[in-house]
C-alpha cells in the first residue's frame, strides 16, 4: 500500500476538489433562480432599476455567461477529482505489486537455498499474493482501460501463471482485458466516425485486434444491420451529382449508419471530405 503522507495528501486533494464544487453547485443553483425570477417577471422591477432601458438585455446575458462559465469549471472539477482518484489508485497497485514481488522474491530464495525447491503451501502462498496483486490492478484496468493499465495486468497475469495460479482469477483478468479492449475499441470507432482518418482507423482496427486475440465478444466492425444482405462480391458503384456515403449505404445495405464500410474499401478514392465525394467516381462495394 502507499505511504500514509501519499493517501493524505491525495485525500485533501480529493476534498478540496468537492469543496470547490459544492460551491460553484451553490452558485448555479443562484444563477439558476435568479434567471427564474427574470423570465417570470418576478424581478422585473429590479431588473429595470439595473437596466434603466427596456431593450436592453445585458443583465441577463451576463448571467448567462456566468453559467456557462461556472459550469465549464465544475466539469473541469469532476475530471480532475477523478485523475486523482486514478493516479492513488494506481500508485497504491504498484505498492502492492512491489510489496508482493520481494515477498515472493524470498521465499524462492529461502526455498531454493534450503530444500531446492518451494514446497506445495509455499506455492499456494506465492501463488495468493500473486491473486492478490492481480485484483488490484484490475480494479485499476476497469477504471480506466488505457495501454499502460492493460501492460500492467498482463505482467501480473505471467507472474501468477508461474506460480500456478487459480483458474477463475486468470478468467477475471482476461475478463477485464476484454472488456478494457471493447472500451478502446468504442473509443475508436466513435472518434473515427467523427473524424475518420487514416489514423484513427488504424487506431481502431488496433483496439479490435487487441479485443479479438483476448476474447471480448464484439467480433464485427461496423455491426451490419439487421436483415442485411451482402452486394456480390466485386460490385462498383458509379457515384452520381450530388450523392453521399449515406446514400450509397442505403442503396446497399438498407441503412445509411453504414457508410464507413464502403469508406473503408474507398478511403484513397473518397479522400478527408466524406462529405463531398468526387462526381463520377468509381466505388468499391465491399
């Protein structure tokens, strides 16, 4: 576990965080009424000593602007009070994975240094460490699956295999591998649907190699829909005035959500601009 000093000072973090909210939840919840009373017409006295002109709108956008402002800063809290909470979650695995790592570490040790060899309590104990180090850093993996996180629980995965480790803790962890694959992956294709690069592709189709090889079950990218049917294989489609991605995927596949499969295949044709295809281009329809 992390030194008392690191969780303190990680939990007055935390604390002086959720104060800071607190009070700028206060401060809408102000804004917010005071706004109400406006449009109600319950400060409509008030607002016309301050304003001193009926046109006039300013009191009231300068609220608004507080709030948008306001709101910004308590969503800038909430990510920062969660990479806190991260950042002491993963520093205390790697604690525990320290700590775990000399203790078994000695006893081989000990073992080979006396008898040659662990006996079978003494693998049974390295092997609950081991467990013990794994649980940790995939309660990390779940919270946030990026690279360095899914490195972390495949080292501790090898350490406990090699120390023959129960069969439902290796199942948990390629659980959460699976899962933390399915998360990148999703990460992926929403970020290339936004902006579908060749970057971001590569970016996705990496997450759903990762998905597969460690069993997550979500084995096609894009999903076709329902009651899809397959053009034959080789068809070209002539694109005409006027005519998107969308509407080609209609023709084909009977829904317009998929156009990146016909992307995909045309990505050198198509080019950045999805959404000007160039007239009379010839596609490939996968």
């Amino acid at each position: 576990m992390s030194a008392p000093s690191q969780r303190s000072s990680a939990d007055s973090r935390v604390r002086q965080i959720a104060n800071q909210q607190k009070q700028i939840q206060v401060y809408i919840r102000n804004i917010l009424y005071e706004l109400d009373r406006i449009d109600s017409g319950e400060a409509f006295d008030y607002w016309m000593v301050i304003e001193g002109t009926w046109g006039s709108t300013s009191y009231k956008k300068e609220l608004e602007k507080s709030l948008k402002r306001l709101r910004r800063q308590l969503l800038k809290m909430k990510r920062q009070k969660k990479e806190v909470r991260l950042a002491v979650l993963r520093n205390n695995a790697k604690q525990v994975r320290k700590r775990n790592r000399l203790i078994m570490i000695k006893m081989l040790r000990k073992a080979a240094k006396e008898r040659g060899g662990p006996t079978a309590d003494e693998m049974d104990e390295m092997a609950r460490h081991a467990e013990q180090t794994l649980r940790t850093f995939v309660a990390v993996l779940d919270e946030n699956p990026s690279r360095a996180n899914v490195k972390s629980v495949l080292r501790s995965l090898a350490d406990l295999m090699l120390v023959g480790g129960s069969e439902a803790s290796e199942k948990a962890a390629f659980g959460a591998l699976g899962r933390a694959a399915e998360k990148r992956y999703r990460r992926g294709e929403e970020r290339f649907r936004r902006n579908p690069t060749k970057a971001n592709f590569r970016l996705m189709m990496r997450s759903l190699a990762e998905g597969q090889v460690l069993g997550a079950e979500f084995a096609e990218s894009p999903p076709r829909p329902a009651g899809w049917v397959p053009a034959q294989p080789g068809t070209m489609h002539r694109v005409a005035p006027g005519e998107t991605l969308k509407d080609i995927s209609q023709i084909y596949y009977g829904s317009p959500a998929y156009w990146d499969i016909i992307y995909l295949d045309n990505i050198r044709v198509v080019g950045n601009n999805i959404r000007h295809l160039p007239k009379y281009a010839v596609l490939f329809i996968p």
